[in-house]
C-alpha cells in the first residue's frame, strides 16, 4: 500500500527537509506563523493536553540576548535567521484541561496536581508538538532550523518563568545559500521496527 499524501509533498515535509544553516533575509511575518500553528494545533497529545508554547525572538534586542545563550556553532545561524522561536512546555498545562479536555474537568486534579506529574507529561507531550511545530513550518514553504545547542536554563530565566521549560530553539526561514549539510544516513526499517 502506497501513501496517500502525494510524492511533491512528501518530499517537502520529510525527503528534502533539512536543518537549515542558512538563511534569506525574506521576512517570516505573523500571518505565516499563525496559519502554522492554526495546522499543527490538531496534532494529537495526551488528553489534548497541549503543552507547547512558543516565544517569537523578533527584536534585535531579544535576539541578542538569545544569541549569548547559544553553543558557538549556532550563534550565526541565529544571528540572521529571520525569525527565531523558543519552543517551550508550560508545566501549568493543566489550567486549560477543563477547556481542552471539557469531557472529563476532573482530569486537571485527578491526574496533574502533583508538579513533577505535569512536568513530565509537558515535556513529552510538548516535544511531540514541537515536532509538529517544525513539519507545519515546512509545510509553509520555510525551513526550519531546530538546535538543542544552548544554554536552556539561561534561556528559561532571560524569556520564560519557572514554570516553563525550554525545548529548543527553531530558525526559521527562507534557506539561503549551501543552506544545506550533506544528509546523513537513516536506520533501515528493520533496524526499527520489530513484529512480536
């Protein structure tokens, strides 16, 4: 059985899709980010929790603070990206259960009062969401340039408060030139998955 997701676009979101290095100076305006997250918000999460929270580095300002947090290697990168977004988990996710979730309201307290309950339930279920996050900036014809390289707790005390956690950072963009690292090689499908 074949995919039912045409080949062009398959090529867009996964065969061609690279961490991009580089970048045009073309801006990202809000328009395009709201109409990615207008997608990937139905991306599935546990009890639709929906954990993830995005902070948009637009002034110079911002950008430089966030540059100084930065491993060596993705400060240029950063630098000139376009735009750049921390993506964050909000440990206080369960505040929007009784909307998110209005089937079961007991679900905040039966399940998320306890602190390190939550933060580890945003931390997966906001990963899984960044990963749509950055196949939705894809979609739109961008580039999306996710690194973990960097100070993540300075991050969270120069952007965020104690009660987000920060995941990583995504440039995002029109590619520029030689944008592009040499793909690197994939597990084979036996490598992965098994048949029990």
């Amino acid at each position: 059985m074949s995919l039912v997701l045409d080949s062009a676009a398959q090529d867009l979101l996964f065969r061609e899709a690279r961490t991009a290095n580089t970048f045009t100076d073309e801006p990202v305006t809000d328009e395009q980010v709201r109409a990615i997250y207008e997608l990937v918000k139905y991306g599935p999460t546990s009890m639709n929790q929906s954990p993830l929270r995005v902070t948009l580095v637009r002034s110079p300002e911002a950008r430089e603070r966030l540059v100084q947090h930065m491993a060596e290697g993705n400060r240029p990168k950063t630098a000139v990206a376009p735009l750049v977004a921390i993506l964050s988990a909000d440990n206080e996710f369960h505040e929007e259960l009784p909307q998110l979730f209005p089937h079961f309201p007991q679900a905040k307290d039966a399940f998320f009062g306890e602190r390190p309950v939550r933060e580890a339930s945003a931390a997966l279920n906001a990963a899984l969401q960044a990963a749509y996050f950055i196949i939705g900036v894809r979609a739109a014809g961008l580039a999306a340039g996710p690194m973990t390289g960097c100070d993540m707790e300075g991050i969270r005390k120069e952007f965020l408060d104690d009660d987000h956690t920060p995941l990583m950072v995504v440039n995002i963009g029109r590619p520029g030139p030689d944008a592009w690292f040499p793909r690197s090689p994939r597990l084979d499908y036996e490598q992965v998955v098994t048949t029990v």
